[in-house]
C-alpha cells in the first residue's frame, strides 16, 4: 500500500509544478486589453490609429469618438552642439460629441506617460503645440541609430483619447530625430 | 545500324513531323491576314498606337517657407536665432510623409506627417540656434555668417518638393572674459 503512496505523491507534485509553470508562462504574455474591441482602424506608412469600444458594447448604436488628429509630428534639434532634441505635434485635437471627452494621453514608447490632459463637461478635447512650447526634451542620438543612416533616434509614441461611453481612440506613430555629431 | 533501330528513328520522326504540323495549325489563326491584306502587308512593321494622354499626377506643392529670419536675441553670445515665418507644403490628394529642415549641410528638424494632406509648421516650432559669425565672414562687412539651408517635403506617392536658401546673420561674437591674474 505504501509503495502505491510514493509515485502517487511525486505524480500529484509534478502535476501542480506543470500547472504552476504554465500560470506564470500566461502571466508573462504581453497582455492587449481584452475588455477593448477595435472598431475602426486605418494604418498608412508605419502610422496607425483606432477606434475602440468595451467588449460586448453595441457600438452600432453609439456616436463615435473620432480618430485623433495629431499632424506634423516634429522632433527639432534646436542646437547642434548639444545632444537634445525636443519632440512636439502642431496639435492634438478629438471629438467624442455628444458624449464628453475624458482625458488625452500622450506617452512615449521609450519612458511611459508625458502628458494627461483631462476632460472638463467637454465634448471636445484641443490641445496646440503652444500649451507645451518646448515639447518633450529627448536624446537625439548618434547618427543611424534609429536604422535610417541618415537620421538619430526615432521615437514610438501613443495618443490616446477616452470619451464618457467608454470609446477610446489611439493613434500610433513614430517621430524621427536629428542625429547628434559631436 | 539494326533493323529495330531504324523503325524507331522512323516513328519517331513521324511523331515529330506530326508534332510540327499540329504547331502550325495552332499558330494559323494569329497568321491570318483580314480581308484586303497582302501577306507583305501583314509582314511589315506596325503602325504606332495612337499616343496616350499622359496620367496627371496630382503636383506636390511648392513648399511655403517666407521670412527666413536670422535674430540675434542676446548680444555678445554669439548666438543667432534662425527661424521662418512658418512652413507649409500641400500634397493634393496625397499625404505628406515627411519635411526636414537642413541648415549647413547638417538636419536640424524632421516633420512626420500622420495621415494629412498638408503640412503646416507655425515659426516657434522652427526655431534653430547658429553661430551669427564675426563681421565680414559671410562676405559683406556689415553682416556675419551666411547659413544655407534646404527645405524638403516628401508626400505618399513619392514625389518631391524642396527649398534652397540662403540666410544672413547679424555679426556677433562671444564676449571675452579677461579673468584678473592672481599670484600667489
């Protein structure tokens, strides 16, 4: 009877360890939210945007939030003697009539959140290039850095926008730099 | 040479006999002169299409880059401010892609496009620091450094636009601070 226990034993442990395994192996997927279907998705030389909605909402029946307008995104480098190039868009601009906007993010891909810009009984969210004169301070880098031998880094960046009915709007694009030639 | 040899060459060059008529009379309908054609007639050269109206591909615009100002903000920096009054392109019905500016053979500033028609850049988003130069360098003696710059604009379907320029500075050069000698 006793011998029956043993392999019982390292059967039941093996079992676990494999279920244990696999948890953190689901764990470490880069996780979309799954809450957000994607409604509306244009994309055009390595830019794209979207519009989503909550997971199991009749966005038939909805206004839409429109698709971010984010033109001319810029990244200047004001003095060449310097490893500094500053990252702005000429303006940020959305709607989600009749429903209010809540906020508009900005993040970019390299260091996370670098603007929020909240709602307030809005139906419609501006923000100009002038409500942040200097833009976003970054490295420009060497030359090629970004894999265009003729310019620095590039940075990936985020736009987001979130309306009172759950509607969300992003948009995905990527800001070429001026290299830094000491 | 052996009597099965010799059948087989024979069948075999009745099968490709048979081969190339087959061909032939494939090919006859394409051969086929249209009534009132001579055979000389069908043999000569062809006479050319009838020209195509060119495809008008919709022109990028020349690119809008008034005022190209050289500013001295601050004397005895030696720094001069070059800026525009603003920058504007128009892709038609195509998307802008790109416009960088280059100052001295060097880029300074690249604008991406996020699926727009045109491109607008206002004056404080183009502002480029460049040495203003003593008096004369640039050639005149009232003046400082000359900067050259170029402009370009590219849009989605790969056309074209740029700017060649030239700016003058104000002349200005770095102060200098004569430190008193100190001895011990």
């Amino acid at each position: 009877m006793r011998k029956i226990f043993i392999p019982l034993i390292i059967a039941g442990l093996l079992l676990v360890s494999t279920f244990a395994a696999l948890q953190v192996a689901r764990g470490q997927e880069i996780s979309t939210p799954k809450s957000e279907v994607v409604i509306n998705s244009e994309s055009l030389d390595g830019n794209t945007r979207q519009v989503s909605a909550p997971e199991g909402a009749d966005a038939s029946n909805q206004p839409l939030i429109g698709f971010i307008d984010s033109p001319t995104a810029a990244c200047v480098q004001p003095d060449p003697t310097k490893d500094e190039c500053f990252l702005n868009w000429y303006y940020m601009s959305v709607s989600a009539d009749p429903n209010y906007m809540i906020t508009m993010t900005v993040a970019l891909n390299d260091f996370g959140f670098v603007g929020r810009y909240n709602g307030f009984f809005q139906t419609s969210m501006y923000v100009p290039y002038n409500m942040n004169p200097d833009g976003y301070k970054v490295t420009c880098g060497a030359l090629g850095s970004s894999g265009d031998p003729k310019w620095g880094k590039a940075y990936a960046y985020t736009i987001r926008a979130r309306d009172s009915a759950g509607l969300g709007s992003a948009n995905y694009g990527t800001s070429f730099c001026p290299a830094y030639t000491p | 040479m052996s009597h099965r040899f010799r059948i087989s060459l024979l069948i075999f060059t009745i099968f490709a006999g048979l081969f190339l008529a087959w061909g032939v009379v494939q090919a006859a309908p394409a051969l086929q002169a249209s009534p009132g054609e001579t055979g000389l007639a069908m043999l000569a050269t062809p006479p050319p299409l009838p020209e195509q109206p060119a495809k008008e591909l919709p022109d990028i615009s020349f690119i809008d880059s008034p005022s190209a100002s050289c500013t001295l903000p601050r004397e005895n920096t030696g720094v001069c401010l070059l800026t525009w009054s603003y920058l504007y392109v128009d892709g038609g019905s195509n998307n802008i892609i790109t416009m960088t500016v280059g100052i001295d053979d060097k880029a300074r500033a690249r604008y991406d496009g996020f699926f727009q028609t045109s491109m607008y850049v206002p004056s404080e988003m183009t502002s480029f620091r460049v040495p203003c130069g003593a008096p004369g360098v640039g050639g005149d003696p009232n003046w400082g450094a000359n900067h050259n710059y170029v402009i370009r604009a590219r849009d989605s379907a790969g056309l074209k636009a740029a700017n060649y320029g030239t700016a003058t500075c104000p002349a200005d050069i770095p102060a200098r601070n004569f430190l008193p000698l100190l001895t011990r």
